[in-house]
C-alpha cells in the first residue's frame, strides 16, 4: 500500500508515501504536476522530479470504496477521465469533482481501460463489450462479438492507439485490432419489408404471407392485427433498432 517513483536511468528509487488503500493505477500529469492514484480510493498528490511536494489527497467523484478505479486518461482538450466499476467518469471543473457519464451502453457496467482515437472519440474497454463514447456529442455504441470484437470482456488498462490511428485493446479471449474510422463509418439503412400479416376479422383469424410488400391497409372489420417484417441484409455490424408508427393514432416513432 505504497506509492512511489523510479528513475530508469539511474535505476534508483524517489520517495514513496504510503496510502490507507490498495492502489491499482496512477497517471502523473505533466502539465498540471500532479500524480493521480486509483483504486480503492481516489487520491492525488503533486509531484515534481520524483519527490512528492504535497501529500496524497482524496478527491471527490461518483466513487465509492467498494468501486476501484483502473485507468486514467487526459484527453486532447485536457479533460480528465478514468474508469472505474462506477463507469466513465470526467472532471467538472466547475463543481471540482468528477461526475458520472450517463448513457445507456455504460449502465451498470465496469470500464476497464481508455483510449483517444484521432478525432476526439474515447474507446472503452468494458466488462460488456467495446464501447465508444463521443464527448461531443454525448453518443455511445457498444460494439460485442457478433461485431467482429474477440472478446465480451476487456482488461484492465489494456489499451493502446498506434502512431498509424490503429486501436488496441486486450481482452479475456485475446487481442482486438481496428481502425476507428473504419468501424464508425456510416452505414445505409437496410430496406424494410412486411413477410407476414394475421387479422382478427370478426369471428375468424386471417393469416397470409405478404413477400416483398412495402404498404399495407387495414380492412374496416379488422378488429386487430399483427404484422411481420424484415431488413434485407447479411451484413455484420451493430443489432438493427426498428421503429413504427401508426398514423392517425401515434403522434411520434415508437422504438
């Protein structure tokens, strides 16, 4: 339960500090001089050529004890992040804590790594797959096996942006290699086709299919109905969302 430096040219030792808590992570911040710690507690503690000038200080977050945190990251506008079993977490200067990322795709989940594509976006590894995060626009994805990622679980701090933009991350089952651009790139929507239609017609039950057909009216006794459909395509990527809407009775998309 020590935190210290080491000096790979002289091989020697700095000083070390001890702290009430296991460590997993530190990040040493060169342009603020400070020296973050994660894990069971997060502290940090300015620092200057391997000497320790203030001693370790909690800092607030949505973290709790039983919550470690595994990874720290700064990114290109100087916004600091770090994973935790509490999820993604950013640095509000304004309240000078950090605050939990609230969207779905990171729900109840475990991040376990960060890294910075070249456009600004961060890609987490997570206990459920990869997930990346846009800080600008607030969007997530999770990407899972079925979209070509090896493993459902990722690594703690195994995380790695090459000079050529390629991303790595390491998981239980292995190493994951893309290229960021490639896998965000849009994607046209596959066509929707209605295959099947049953109807409540008065005391009957009509069922048929309908191949291919794009339009459908319900009949004036049709007291109920239920439609089938499909997206025309083979294509692996994320799982397809569909929405519908009836009109005349929904005011909006129903997802």
């Amino acid at each position: 339960r020590k935190v210290g430096s080491f000096d790979p040219v002289t091989r020697k030792y700095g000083d070390f500090i001890r702290t009430d808590h296991v460590a997993l992570s530190v990040y040493s911040d060169r342009d603020s001089s400070y020296l973050w710690v994660g894990g069971e507690e997060l502290l940090r503690a300015q620092v200057r050529a391997g000497k320790f000038l203030t001693p370790l200080q909690h800092v607030p977050g949505d973290v709790g004890i039983d919550n470690l945190i595994y990874d720290f990251h700064r990114d290109a506008r100087g916004v600091m992040w770090i994973a935790s079993e509490s999820g993604l977490q950013h640095w509000d200067g304004a309240k000078k804590r950090f605050a939990a990322v609230h969207v779905p795709e990171l729900h109840n989940t475990t991040v376990f790594s960060i890294a910075e594509d070249e456009l600004g976006g961060l890609w987490l590894g997570t206990a459920h797959g990869l997930v990346h995060y846009s800080p600008a626009s607030g969007i997530a994805t999770r990407y899972r096996k079925q979209d070509g990622v090896m493993s459902g679980e990722f690594n703690r701090r195994a995380a790695l942006r090459r000079r050529n933009g390629d991303m790595l991350f390491g998981g239980v089952a292995g190493i994951t290699r893309f290229r960021p651009k490639d896998v965000t790139r849009g994607r046209s929507a596959a066509p929707v086709v209605f295959t099947r239609l049953t109807r409540v017609a008065e005391d009957s039950l009509v069922e048929g299919s309908i191949d291919g057909s794009a339009e459908l009216e319900p009949g004036k006794d049709d007291r109920a109905f239920t439609i089938e459909f499909a997206a025309l395509t083979y294509a692996e990527g994320p799982v397809r969302r569909y929405r519908y809407q009836l009109e005349g009775l929904n005011k909006g998309w129903i997802e």
